[in-house]
C-alpha cells in the first residue's frame, strides 16, 4: 500500500510539474541530409541506417552513420553538401544486419554490429577525409555487441552483450584499450549486485562510474575504479512506468540522470542519483506527443541541454539549465511514418560537433544534420581531436636529435636517453593526451645523457604522446601508460 502510495503522490507531482513547465517549443533548422539510394532494408524493421556519431579533426567535422552494409564517414563541415569521404564495409552485412554502434578513443573509431558473424573493428581516422585506414578487425573478443562505451580517462572499453569469441554469452566485457590497437580482455560480469541478468543492453561509463541499463532487470550503478574489483553500488528495479531498462544520460555532474524506457507510452525519468545507494526518481517527462505510443530511443546531455532521438517524434531537445526541470526547446521529424508498435524513425543523436550542430540518424531516411541551440559548449571544443601526434615524426629525420624512451608500458616515470647534437639547446618535453591537450612540461638544462620525468600523479592508463624538442628539432613519440 505504502508503494502505491508513493507512486500516486509521484504522478500527482509530475502532472503538477509539467503543467509548469509547459511551453511552446520550436521547431529546428535543418542544415543538410544524407542518404544512400543502393542500401539495402533490414528484414526486421526495414531500417537502411543505425547509430550515428561525429568527429572534428583537422578544422572539417564528420558524421559517422552505420548502415547495414557497414560505416560511412559523411563530411558535414557545410552541411549543406554533405558527402562521403569514406566507407569501411562491415564484418558482418546485408538484410540480417540492423545494428551497429560506435564509439571513439582519441583518433581511433570502435566499431560494432549486433548480427552475423562480426568482429570489433578498429579505424584510424587521422587521415581524414582522404582516408580511413582499419587497424584491427578480429571476433577475437567477440562477434557481435549490442552497444559499446568507451571510459576515455581510463582507456577501458565496454562491450554491452557481446557473444562469440572465447566466451560465448557475456553480459558485460571490459576490454583495456590503453594501447588502442592492441586490445586486452579485463573482465567480464553478469551480476551487478543483485543477481545475475541475462544482459547489458547499454551503459554510460565516466572515470570508473558506470550506469549500466539491464533491460527488464532495471538498472545498476557500478563503480569500476578497479575494473577487477568492482563496487556494486545500487540497482533500481523498482519505479514509475518500469518498462525496458534500455538507455540513460547523466549531467556532467553526476548528480542527475535522464532514463529512457524503450516502452511504448512510457514517459523519461529524471533520477536523482546524487547519493548512488538512495537513487530517487524525481519526476517523469516525454515528447509532448498525443500518440500513446510515442517512444524514446538514445538521449544524450551536452553542457546544459538533454538531446533525444525519440524514434517516431524525431529529434527533442531540452534545456536542463535546472536539471530537475526539463523544458522543451526544439524538436524536428526525421519521419513522416505513423506511431505503430514497432521500432522506427530517429535512431541516434550526436550533439558534441564545435558548430553546435546536432546529427540525427532515421532508421528509413538516414542522416539529418540540425542547428542546436547554441556553439558555445565548452564539452564541444574538447571533442576536437589533434591527429597530428598520431604519426610522429622518425628520429632519423633529426640528425641533431636522437632520443630512446623507456620503460613501456610506463607507470610511475618515463626515462629518456637523449643525444643533442647541438650542444648549446635546452632540452624541452611535454605530454600530451590522445585528443592533443598538453598535461605537462619539463624543461632540461641537460644537452646529452638521460632524463627522468616523473608522471602526474592519478593520470589513468592509455595512450599519451611524449614530444621532446629543442629550438630547432622536435621528435614525438607514442607512449602508453597502465596502472
């Protein structure tokens, strides 16, 4: 009684709260579309197209768009003539194939699809747009994964309901990618704390913080610091309009998290998960749309706004500027098909391109690319990627600068033996992260000999690069780091 209870005081709040809240939204602008006339349907859900994701390097931003026969690279830099710059053809493809997804660590794009006999595919991308060059394509770890999410500060891969590989059936496989194209297995889990589940449907994972969405068994908040010894912290299984677990975006404090049942009528959630062993949810949201059989898809927060594909209703977008009072700006229909109960329409949303731009993917009509609200978001400026340090220059192209370092993987210091052959230059080193943002500085008196540079404290294991130069050579090298 006291559950049912709480749950009408709860539906009370929500009506009273999003009769506050209301407003006329606008509809969107469009920029610029892409499709591909030669793509075959799904059998399933006559879809051509799947996940979308974007890159900025170089000064030209991309769409990346999955379809069914593999992965296009679209540039959108003038949206207005978006083109194809480059394709990788999937493992697994044809009609059988409905999805895939994607996910980047610095200049390497992961790749994935969730039907046939597939692989984990690993791009370089820093040649864009004049290439697109695959580094690893194997089912070593698996065939096929749902969904994937890279924990960028700590070079961990998450493999949602991967099958094949070693392990036929892993609800949750951790994958150390701190040297991107050499892949290691970390773990794999199928209970959360509260008993074992079938399987992971998606995650958002945040330096060690995972949100995992585990379909009809609800959701967990795992803490994955130590992905060998992880904290169960709490799962939610029980709360208003319960549906299918499928997928979730915090705020970039952690402090909020925006739910998305993919349930047909379901409204979002608004969970406060301030305190993960007390997750509370707060209020309850949707498209505005009179179909009762609206439904969400992906949501993604960006600074201050909440972006959802929201599959029949298109694209909605929200002002989270006070995170417990979601207000509906914009929106813009991909589709023009009627609500049935089915699974068709806006699939993915990317919102994290410099321009502000927002990419949409529909399932039947392909890629949409839309003005957002604003360009100034910080988070934005950060996804530009330096793909530069990427190939670094040989040494044998200095003849006055030769350097060796060591140990790799390092932990705690770097050791670097060092030949100048102009005796008078100061020496200066500075490390840089896989996005190309500079962590550190050193600067030596020292011309010739060997150097020690001690690392910074709490850096995560990955991928870094080690630039040492003097006033008129530079060489770069790759570094990886594991703790």
């Amino acid at each position: 009684m006291k559950t049912i209870n709480r749950y009408l005081l709860l539906f009370g709040l929500c009506c009273v709260a999003a009769l506050t809240r209301a407003q006329t939204a606008m509809p969107a602008t469009l920029l610029g579309r892409w499709t591909h006339d030669a793509l075959p349907a799904s059998g399933l859900y006559g879809n051509a197209y799947n996940e979308v994701w974007g890159l900025a390097l170089n000064g030209r931003e991309y769409a990346v768009i999955g379809t069914t026969l593999g992965t296009h690279f679209i540039d959108v830099t003038r949206p207005q003539d978006a083109e194809e710059v480059a394709f990788v053809a999937g493992a697994s493809a044809g009609a059988d194939l409905v999805h895939r997804d994607f996910h980047n660590y610095g200049c390497y794009l992961y790749a994935v699809s969730d039907e046939g006999h597939g692989s984990l595919q690993i791009m370089d991308v820093s040649g864009l747009p004049e290439r697109v060059e695959v580094v690893y394509d194997s089912p070593e770890f698996f065939e096929k994964s749902h969904n994937i999410f890279i924990d960028t500060s700590r070079a961990v891969l998450y493999a949602c309901f991967a099958r094949g590989g070693a392990r036929p059936t892993t609800p949750l496989k951790l994958l150390d990618i701190s040297d991107p194209v050499h892949p290691k297995e970390l773990a794999t889990y199928n209970n959360f704390g509260s008993g074992a589940v079938s399987h992971v449907h998606d995650c958002f994972v945040e330096n060690g913080t995972a949100f995992l969405n585990l379909g009809f068994d609800g959701m967990a908040i795992v803490d994955f610091s130590d992905p060998l010894r992880p904290n169960f912290r709490n799962t939610l299984t029980d709360y208003p309009y319960a549906g299918y677990n499928h997928s979730g975006w915090p705020t970039q404090d952690l402090q909020y998290y925006y739910l998305g049942d993919e349930s047909h009528g379901f409204p979002m959630k608004i969970l406060d998960v301030s305190d993960p062993m007390e997750i509370q949810v707060i209020d309850t949201f949707d498209a505005e749309s009179t179909n009762e059989l609206s439904i969400p898809h992906n949501q993604v927060v960006a600074c201050n706004y909440l972006y959802v594909s929201y599959y029949y209703d298109g694209l909605q977008v929200y002002d989270i500027s006070d995170p417990v009072s979601p207000k509906r700006i914009s929106y813009f229909g991909t589709s023009s098909l009627e609500h049935r109960k089915s699974y068709e329409g806006a699939w993915g949303v990317y919102p994290f391109l410099p321009s502000g731009n927002i990419l949409v993917s529909d399932m039947q009509n392909g890629l949409f690319v839309i003005a957002g609200p604003e360009t100034s978001c910080a988070q934005n400026d950060q996804m530009t990627l330096q793909c530069e340090l990427l190939n670094p220059v040989e040494e044998t192209d200095f003849s006055d600068l030769s350097i060796a370092v060591y140990p790799q993987p390092a932990v705690s210091y770097l050791d670097v033996d060092l030949h100048n052959g102009k005796s008078q230059e100061k020496v200066n080193a500075c490390l840089w992260d896989i996005q190309g943002h500079p962590l550190q500085r050193w600067e030596s008196d020292a011309i010739s000999g060997k150097l020690r540079l001690s690392l910074p404290t709490g850096m995560p294991s990955g991928m870094y690069f080690l630039q040492i130069s003097t006033a008129g050579s530079s060489i770069t090298r790759k570094i990886i780091i594991r703790r």
